[in-house]
C-alpha cells in the first residue's frame, strides 16, 4: 500500500466557516479510482473528515480521515448511549435492511474486543486522551463524492455507545481508521482495495489538503495537483518539472512511517527541497538525532 499527500494552496485562512467547509480538489489519474470529497480546517477544526454513505437505504455520517488509527467507527441510535451531538444524525442500524451485528465469533482481531451481550464489543483510546467504546457491525458503505455515486463495499464498522472528551465534543461523528491493519481487521480503505467488486485498479490512495477541505481519492492520485501558485514552491516544481517526489515509507509496525533524514531552517522565499539555498542553516544531518516519524493525518502535532 502507498500513500501520498497532496498539498493545494487554498489562499487567506478563514476565521470562520460552514458546517463542510471545501475549496480544494486533487483529482486523479489511473484506470478506475474513487474521489471524495475532504471537510474540515486545520485550525478551525484541527481536523478533516469525510462523509460516509452507510446502509441500505443509505444514511450519511462524518468521519475524521486518520491515518494513524485502523478503527472506523461513529455515533449510533442506541438507548442509553453516551454520546454527543455532531453533525449528522446518529445512525440508527434498525433502518437499514442489510445491517447485522458481529457476533463474538466474528470479532475483529486487530482491535482490543470482547463479548458482551452476545455481540463483539470494542474498546479504543487514543493519545490525546479520548476514547470511544460500542459494538461492532457489518453493512455496506461507500464514500460520498456529493458530486457522483461511488460504489458500496459490505465491510465491518463500529457503532459507538460511548465517547469522551475530543470525540464528545467535536463536530464530525467518527474516526476511519487508514493506518495498513495487522491480523483479522480490515479498514474501509483496504475493504475498497480487495473487494470482489474491484472498486479500484491500484491500492494506492491520496489525500489533497486544503485550507478549507480537501479531497480524497482512492486508487490513483493526480500529480499536476501538487502545486503551490506561489513563487516559493514554483521553484520545487520548476526543480523537479513533470515528476513527482516520493518518500520511502514503511507499514510493518502497523501505521505509516517515514526515516527524518535532516533538518534545517531556510529563508522564508527559499524552499527547503532546494539544496543550494543561500543562507540556509543546517541544523541536524544525524538521522539517529531524529528516528522515525509516524505520518498521522489525524494530528496536528509535529
């Protein structure tokens, strides 16, 4: 599996903004790929998220797209639960006709699972200090492009009945899980890779970040998109011209990771990918003075 990030320039940050905020999109290249669309704001929100169709009739959920957990889940319709109010109703799992509750045997073994009440109960924290706890099901789900009708794929998701903290009070309703998942658990994203249905040509997916929002899109990503209208960057790009910069980054300790190679600080009209830059100042070239770097778009903390 691959990962790329695409970056679009999206002007003046905004103080204030709609409940999907969005004025960015990276496009795609490839054969047969899926885009949807990205919500949300760095500082605003601190997040991006992105709509979920789920069930049979569809219902719409938002989810915080993290590619530094695997757990996809969201507030239900459940009595008695603990949760708050976000942007879209809770899904009530008794409206959809193609919903079914994962019994013990079919638990997830990725994720830290029991049996309660002859259903697979979850329980997940997370680093800020929030977590989220319910019960897992299995029913279809696509992205929500808003524009066009993207295939649904039958997949595992989780029904919260409890959340705390971030997740009580934040405006999106879940998480989707995209770091590669170990053992038994797929995550929605490697649902759409491996599906009979072969939504998609390649296991590879990008995400464009906006000011305001974004996009995603699963099987290809769009290089002519990963530019700056800026001076600055126009020097990387005249730098590397048609071609596209990529990172080795590993997966087997179950999340996406990168080697910090060196770190400097560089005039403000230089662009740190240019090498020969006047004035730079190296600060560090030992990569052991670094380590690894998980790449977590869940995040704002570097």
């Amino acid at each position: 599996m691959s990962v790329y990030y695409c970056i679009v320039h999206a002007g003046a940050l905004a103080t204030t903004g709609p409940i999907r905020p969005h004025d960015g999109s990276c496009g795609a290249e490839g054969d047969t790929i899926i885009t949807a669309k990205l919500f949300g704001h760095i500082d605003q929100y601190a997040y991006w998220f992105i709509d979920l169709l789920v069930g049979t009739p569809q219902q719409r959920t938002s989810l915080i797209v993290d590619t530094g957990s695997t757990l996809p889940g969201f507030t239900c319709e459940i009595p008695k639960a603990h949760v708050g109010n976000h942007i879209d109703p809770h899904f009530d799992i008794n409206k959809s006709s193609t919903a079914k509750w994962l019994s013990c045997d079919d638990c997830p073994a990725t994720f830290r699972t029991q049996c309660r009440e002859d259903k697979c109960y979850y329980h997940q924290s997370y680093t800020e200090g929030s977590s989220i706890e319910g019960y897992w099901f299995e029913d279809y789900v696509s992205l929500d492009d808003h524009d066009e009708l993207n295939p649904a794929v039958m997949t595992k998701l989780g029904c919260h009945t409890s959340e705390n903290k971030l997740f009580y009070t934040q405006k999106a309703n879940g998480i989707m899980g995209m770091a590669p998942s170990r053992g038994g658990g797929r995550t929605v994203l490697e649902t759409l890779f491996d599906s009979k249905e072969n939504p998609v040509d390649k296991s590879l997916f990008s995400m464009c970040l906006a000011t305001w929002g974004g996009q995603l899109v699963v099987g290809g990503y769009n290089a002519t998109r990963h530019t700056y209208r800026s001076s600055v960057v126009s020097i990387v790009i005249e730098a590397f011209r048609s071609s596209v910069s990529w990172a080795p980054m590993s997966t087997d300790r179950g999340y996406y990771y990168i080697s910090i190679q060196s770190l400097g600080v560089y005039p403000e009209d230089q662009p740190s990918t240019v090498k020969a830059v006047t004035g730079a100042k190296e600060i560090s070239t030992d990569q052991a003075s670094f380590g690894d770097a998980m790449v977590d778009s869940g995040t704002t903390y570097t």
